[in-house]
C-alpha cells in the first residue's frame, strides 16, 4: 500500500541535450541524488526523497514557460550563483515577482524553471 497521498507529484521528466551534463547540474545546484537505474538511465530522487524522475535526450525542452515549476530554496540568492557556476543562465532575476523571492534559471538542457525562498 502507498503512503503517498492521492495527487502528490512524484516523478517529473526532464528534457535534456546530455543527460549527464543535466544530471551534474541538478546534483550541483539543489543536492540531487543521483542513481543508475537497472536500463542504464541516470535517475535522481530530490532532497526530500519524495519527488523522483529522470532526464529524457531527444524531447523538446520546456525553454517556456506554460508549465513552470519551481524548486525550494534555502537562499535563491546563493542558488543563483550556483546556477551561473555550473553553465546555468538566469533568465529572470530575483525581484520580478516581490514580495516573493523568485529567480527563473535555464538549465543546461534549455528548460526553464522557478527558483522560490520562502520570505520568513
């Protein structure tokens, strides 16, 4: 039986050039972890162990946003450094969406997504 609550988000594909290079990023920035999975593919699970997913070579990034979605961070202002560090492009700078602390960043693959500080 699943602990998991009927509508949790739980597993997200990501587009990527270079899963690798996509994978390394991720670890970097937000302290992914990363694993093999039994068919070779490189999966992560994230911080809190509850979201997992892996990355797909070949499919179109999401270089938009229509779906956005954002990653918690202690500080996007640190997370932001990070970002560029590891080849990341921020696309919109944190204060675009104040009172809330928010960054948008492009990751290696070309996808765009939100960076979120809770403001207390």
């Amino acid at each position: 039986m699943s602990h998991n609550p009927h509508g949790k988000i739980c597993y997200i594909e990501i587009p990527a050039v270079n899963e690798c290079r996509s994978a390394e990023f991720y670890e970097k920035v937000f302290g992914w972890r990363l694993r093999r999975r039994d068919d070779g593919a490189i999966a992560f699970d994230d911080t809190t162990g509850a979201v997992s997913g892996t990355w797909v070579v070949g499919r179109p990034p999401a270089n938009a946003p229509g779906l956005l979605i954002y990653v918690w961070c202690e500080s996007v202002a640190a997370t932001v450094d990070v970002v560029i560090a590891q080849g990341g492009e921020i696309v919109q700078p944190i204060g675009a969406d104040a009172p809330e602390i928010t960054a948008r960043l492009r990751d290696p693959g070309g996808n765009v997504i939100g960076l979120y500080e809770s403001p207390n």
